[in-house]
C-alpha cells in the first residue's frame, strides 16, 4: 500500500533525491581521482622508465646513460616491457581508488576494474625464476632465431618449432614472464655450455641474455666456467 501521509512522502522523496544527489556527487569525486592515477615502472638495471596515465597512454619516457651499452633490440624490449608492467598496474589502483569513493557500489566497482584487467592484463611476478642454458644460447623454450624470443605483448607463446631436440611443438613463457622475478637463477652445466655462458656474460643476443629479472645469479659448474677469469 502507498503511504498517504503527506510529510512523510515528502520527506521520503526528498531522501530518495538526497541519494541520488550524493550518489552523483561520489561518482564525480571518483572520476576525477582516478583520472589522476599514474603507474611507473623501471627496468631492473634502471636504465628506462616509464609513466602512464590512468587510460595506459604513455605519458613519460626516461633513459640513462646505461643505453649506450643496449643494442637496439634489446632497448626497445625494455621499454615495451616497462610500459606493460606499468599498465598491468592500473587495474588495483583504480580499484583501490573507487573503493574508497563508490565502494558501495561493489558491481560498478568489479566491472571498471575488470575492463582494466581486460584491456591491460594483470601483474605477473614470481618468487623466484630457475633458467637453464642451451648450447645454442636458448633457455626455456625460446630459441635463437626464432619469432617467439621477440614475442613481448603476452606471458606464454606457441612454438610450433623448436630448435633443439626432441623436435616437437611446445609451449613456452616469453621474455617478460621469464623476467617477472626479483631472482632469477640461470644454472649452466657441462662443457657444451662454455660457448652461451661467455655469450650470456658478454650480452649478446641469444635468448638467454634477454631475460632481466631484478637480480641475476649464474651457477655454473667447473666444465661450463673452465677458461673464465
């Protein structure tokens, strides 16, 4: 039944406006918040950085003197790699933003940041990262030569082709997955691997030299390290 009390309608409806004035006045308040949202990330040898605004756009874009000693490939995957890492972190800041804003509205909430995470991906990071080294140079299942050691705009990647038996199709983490740690741990074993150890300390472009996690620990055994200083 409808209230018929005049005082009580009209203070009824002047809640309901007062709800919707204050609703609208919160989803203003987050907008303009998380338009000045920024995500940064540096490479591990904080060579490049990079800033995005809160759409992803670049908005910054920094070197050090330290890209006088990159080769062009290897400085573009940086940067490409930064500006992901600096995207895939748009998605908890912007929730962590409407939280404290329209929190109440949980399914607004949950289908702003899920457009992010469609767009942008998510963060990737694992504790620790264990490589191996190919005598060819590969690691993982990225070869020399191969498209998918260029691959950087997604975690995993086909390869319909390896390049070191057995020769079957695989499936394999791409660079920027590989380098998603705060430790990576390259162990080398045997005398097969002299050859790609002294390519891996001397930078060249083999696979295994792409990979960039924060820190880098090489284990080598006495036949992989025979003839080094």
């Amino acid at each position: 039944m409808f209230d018929t009390d005049r005082n009580r309608m009209q203070h009824r409806a002047l809640e309901w406006a007062q709800g919707f004035a204050d609703k609208a006045a919160q989803a203003r308040i987050m907008r303009a918040q998380v338009e000045q949202i920024q995500a940064a990330a540096t490479s591990p040898d904080g060579a490049v950085r990079v800033t995005v605004d809160s759409h992803g756009v670049l908005t910054d874009l920094a070197f050090t003197e330290m890209i006088h000693e990159m080769r062009p490939p290897e400085l573009a995957a940086q940067v490409m790699c930064c500006l992901r890492r600096a995207q895939q972190q748009l998605a908890p800041k912007v929730r962590e933003t409407m939280q404290a804003t329209v929190g109440g509205e949980q399914q607004l909430v949950d289908n702003v940041v899920s457009s992010y995470r469609e767009r942008f991906g998510e963060d990737l990071a694992f504790d620790l990262a264990i490589y191996g080294l190919g005598p060819d140079g590969h690691t993982a299942s990225l070869f020399p030569g191969r498209p998918e050691a260029e691959i950087t705009d997604r975690w995993v990647v086909r390869v319909p082709e390896a390049g070191w038996e057995p020769f079957v199709p695989r499936v394999t983490l791409t660079v920027p997955a590989l380098s998603a740690t705060p430790l990576g741990m390259m162990l080398v074993a045997g005398d097969t691997k002299q050859r790609p150890l002294r390519g891996l300390l001397a930078g060249e472009d083999i696979p295994a030299a792409r990979l960039h996690p924060q820190r880098l620990l090489i284990l080598a055994d006495p036949a992989a390290a025979a003839g080094l200083d």
